[in-house]
C-alpha cells in the first residue's frame, strides 16, 4: 500500500461490511479499482477493512448490488482534521496565531546589553550600533552577519581594539576589548612641599628637595616641610620637591549614640504573586487583594521560555513578600559610649587618609540626654600631611 503520510493527506476509514454476498461484493470493490487493504474476515457474512475516501463514497451502487451494508467504525487523515478544526473556528484561529505571534517575538531583538567596556560609554556604543542597524524591536533577519557587525563597529569605536557581537536568541551581546592607552605623565614644575594642617612631625623623607624641619617638631600649616630650591646662595637651582612627610594631628568631634537601637526582623507571614511577564511588562494574576502587613520586603525570581538556544522575551515571575517589623533593643550607656567612639574614629580616619592610623584617644566631655549620649573625643592621629605648593620665580 502506498506510504501512511500519502493516506493521511488522501482520508482513510476503517468500516465493517455485512452481507450474506460479502465475497461477492469485495471482488466487485477490487474490479472497480478501490484502493482497500488489510481486509479481516470475521465471519462468513461479516469483514472489517480500510479504505480511501473518495472510493468510500463510490460504494453505494455496489452495495445496493449485493445486499451489503457498511457501518464506519474510524476515521483517519487530514480531512477529518479540518473537518474537527472548522467546527472549532475560534479555538484554530487561536493556535495559528499563537504560533504566528511566537514566532514573531522570537524574531525580534528585546535586548542589547554591552559588555567589557570602561573608558567608552555604553550609550556611545548603542548609538555606534545604532547606525549599524543594531537596536531593541529590530527584525533580527534585517541585522547584518555578525563579523560584518564586529568589524563595523570597531570602526566606529576608534577606543576599541576589539568588538565582538553574540547572539542568543532575542538578545544581543556586544563585547568590547578597549585599547590600552599609555598614561601621560602630567606635566609638573618646580615646587615646594608644604604642610596641610598643624602638626607634631613624626617622620620626614625627602627623595628630591631639601628637608627644612625635623622629627618632633611643631609645624603650622602653610610651613615648608621639602624646599624645591636646593644649592647655596650663589648657585641655585629649583626642583620638584617629592617626599612623605607624617605627624600627629588632633581632631575633636563631637557625636551622639541612641540608648535604643532598631533592628529588622521578619515576622513569618508572606504573600505570594504570580505575573505573566513579555518583555519589559507584566500582568499580575494572582495575589490581589490588601496586604495583612504594612511592611514587607520583596523576593522576586524571574524565568524566561526557552526553545533551543534562544531566550524567549515571555515567562512569569514569582514575587515572595515577607513582612518585616522594627524591634527596639536598648543599649548600655557603657556600650553607647562604645560605639560612639568607634563611630568617629571612622569618621576622622575616613577624612585623614587610608596611611593613616589612630595613635590615642580621650574622651574630653560626655552627658546623657533625652535617650542619647553626647560626646566630644580627643583624638590624636598619624597622617601625612605634605601638600604641593608651585615656586613663583
């Protein structure tokens, strides 16, 4: 019999013949040229075989030859198919166009992430890409092959020394190698080393300049630690005075401490809500309704379809909302104390520098007030405090 895919296109159907002239009436069928096959007798006046559609519809007059009857037990094919479908138009009109829209979303760009780059901006690069024809809601059979891409875009970008271009699915990948560029050394003239603040002087090193002061002395600012002029009187000649020069500095800040800290917890109770998400919206389906909580903290975890290798701009999201509380905890005067004074040793070591270091502390004046402790800590502090100051001739 011819191929099952040719049958299924034609429309087959299994039927049962009765009769007491069944013999008859089946040589009758194979004289007249129908196709049927696989033909079970199942009595001497009763058969079951399969037949084409179109030779099905030419049994009438046989039958009414012989005495025959046939009753149809199955049918198979594509007619049958269309038949089912047109009777459901708007469930058909639904599948095709689900597909139809599928295919769609998944042939147009949802997004273009840059990669790599640090010195160029990442807005510089889309708009590169851009002109290359590189952008969100591009037809993806519009875009040019992707070593084409490269090489125009690296063109485009004369910071680039290389420009790669991916593609996964609807999403675009642009991947940048800057060049590397040799820092120029700024131009410098000649200058004196001077002091920032005043200080005790702990240390002084002076790689090019003269040194005008010594450990354990007392400076001002302004006072010039490395002179640039170096030579006598006679015979003198400026330079760029370099060095590190340290000395103690004091520093009196004031802060406060709470006697009650507030801390974060979560309560147990959580909601749940579902979106179906395309692209950069989405609709919510469940979870509607007043929160039992006022506050809350959100767990979000997003996926994506995917066919093969590409990423389809549908999927759903999955938001966790847990309520939190603020619990009050006191504190210990003693432990306030504490912490205000880590709180400014923070504070003073931020703004001297990351070379420096706290020598001693000292609490200078502390109260007690309206739930808060006040204080105002001396503090001695080791940083360098060299400052350029440009020799005018």
């Amino acid at each position: 019999m011819k191929s099952s895919i040719l049958l299924s296109l034609r429309g087959y159907v299994l039927v049962q013949m009765r009769g007491p002239r069944l013999e008859v009436m089946i040589n009758r069928m194979i004289e007249n040229g129908m196709s049927i096959w696989d033909i079970r007798l199942l009595g001497e006046s009763r058969a079951e075989l399969y037949i084409l559609i179109k030779d099905f519809f030419r049994l009438r007059p046989l039958l009414k030859e012989t005495g025959c009857r046939v009753h149809v037990l199955k049918r198979f094919g594509l007619p049958f198919m269309l038949d089912k479908l047109e009777k459901r138009k708007f469930f058909a009109i639904g599948l095709v166009c689900f597909f139809i829209g599928l295919y769609l979303l998944s042939s147009v760009v949802w997004q273009v992430r840059v990669e790599g780059n640090e010195l160029i901006s990442t807005n510089q690069i889309l708009e590169a890409a851009k002109k290359e024809g590189l952008y969100k809601l591009q037809w993806k059979h519009r875009l040019k092959d992707t070593d084409a891409l490269s090489k125009s875009l690296q063109n485009d970008l004369p910071g680039a020394s290389w420009v790669g271009v991916e593609v996964h699915g609807t999403h675009i990948i642009i991947k940048v190698v800057e060049a590397t560029i040799p820092q120029k050394p700024p131009l410098m003239s000649p200058r004196h080393l001077v002091a920032s603040k005043n200080a005790m002087i702990t240390s002084i090193f002076a790689e090019k300049g003269r040194p005008m002061v010594k450990a354990n002395t007392y400076v001002r600012k302004g006072d010039i630690l490395i002179s640039g002029i170096i030579g006598d009187e006679t015979h003198q000649q400026t330079v760029i005075a370099s060095g590190q020069v340290k000395g103690l500095v004091w520093y009196t800040p004031t802060v406060e401490v709470p006697l009650v800290q507030y801390y974060k917890v979560y309560t147990g109770e959580t909601r749940k809500r579902f979106y179906l998400v395309m692209g950069n919206r989405g609709l919510q389906l469940t979870g509607y309704g007043k929160l039992p909580f006022e506050q809350y903290e959100t767990l979000p975890e997003r996926k994506t379809l995917q066919w093969r290798n590409w990423s389809l701009p549908i999927g759903w999201l999955n938001e966790k909302l847990m309520a939190t509380s603020l619990v009050e905890q006191p504190i210990d005067p003693q432990e306030a104390k504490s912490l205000g004074i880590e709180q400014a040793k923070a504070e003073i070591l931020s703004l001297a520098g990351k070379d420096s270091k706290i020598v001693s502390e000292k609490i200078l004046h502390e109260k007690t007030e309206n739930g808060k402790v006040y204080m105002e800590v001396h503090l001695e502090v080791e940083e360098s405090i060299t400052l350029e100051q440009p020799i005018v001739p």
